[in-house]
C-alpha cells in the first residue's frame, strides 16, 4: 500500500501547486459572488430563489464591490459557511483525481528493461557500474568476474 501513496505523491508533485492556485481563485471568482448574493436574498431569515437567481449575475459582474463588501458584517459568515462547504466539495474532487492517477502495482512506473527494480545498488553485487558487457544504462557484465555471471536477458534484436 506504501507504494501507492509515493507513487500518486511523486506523479502529482507539481500538480498540488495547480490545485492550490485554483482553489484561491474559485474562493475569490466563484465563492465570494455566490456568498454576496446568497446573503442578499435573505429575507426574514428567508432565502428567496428568485430574488437569488436576479442578482446572480450583477453580482458576478461587480466583482469588486462584491469583494468589498464580503468581508464586513453577515456576508463575511455567509462567505466562511459557503467556502467551507466549497473546500469540502473540491478536497473530494482532487481526492478522487489523485486515487485515479494511483499506480495499479509496484513496477508501473518502471521502463521494461532498466534495473530500476533493484533498490540501493544491489544490482551491483553481481553487475559493475563502471565497465563490461553492457547490459543496460549503468550495468555491465563484468569480464573478470569469478564464479557464475550467467545473465538471462531478455528482448529481440532487430534486423532492417
């Protein structure tokens, strides 16, 4: 499972930036108009939808009154309710984007061929990472190894 977890971090690392950068200008372009006009049509602790749905687009368009105005009295509670709610709703969304982008198993990320699955040199028990046979990309078969040094390696040549 631990794989998982670096796998998805280590694919998305530039992605938080993105997620984070489009988070404030929702908070700013979507959540802040929408909680101006929700507080405006309140009316007797009543919420009217259609006086909601009148100014929806002034209030979009007006977008530096709205941001005057949204940070005094009952339109800076209704703006902290709204984008609480806002912030659950997208953290849900990029949560289901990172497990989406979760490697399927343990080597999905690895080239065919390489030997990145051995882990801390320990292919270098038995290969060189200086000279010999070449392998693949800093692994040699060395020439004046003692013992077994019989290597499977697996491809085709290709003739043209």
């Amino acid at each position: 499972m631990n794989y998982k977890i670096e796998g998805t971090l280590r694919r998305n690392k530039k992605n938080f930036i993105v997620f984070l950068i489009l988070w404030i200008i929702l908070s700013i372009v979507l959540v802040m108009p929408l909680s101006y006009n929700i507080t405006n049509s309140m009316v007797n602790g009543k919420f009217i939808f259609g006086k909601f749905l009148e100014g929806l687009s002034d209030s979009f368009i007006n977008i530096g009154d709205v941001l005057s105005k949204t940070f005094t009295g009952n339109y800076f509670e209704t703006y902290c309710s709204t984008l609480l709610k806002f912030t659950i709703a997208y953290a849900i969304f990029v949560l289901v984007g990172l497990i989406r982008t979760a490697p399927k198993h343990e080597f999905a990320d690895f080239e065919h061929g390489s030997s990145d699955w051995a882990k801390g040199g320990e292919q270098y028990r038995i290969l060189s990472n200086k000279k010999g046979l070449i392998l693949a990309q800093n692994n040699y078969l060395p020439l004046d190894k003692r013992g077994n040094v019989n290597v499977l390696v697996v491809g085709r040549i290709r003739f043209w």
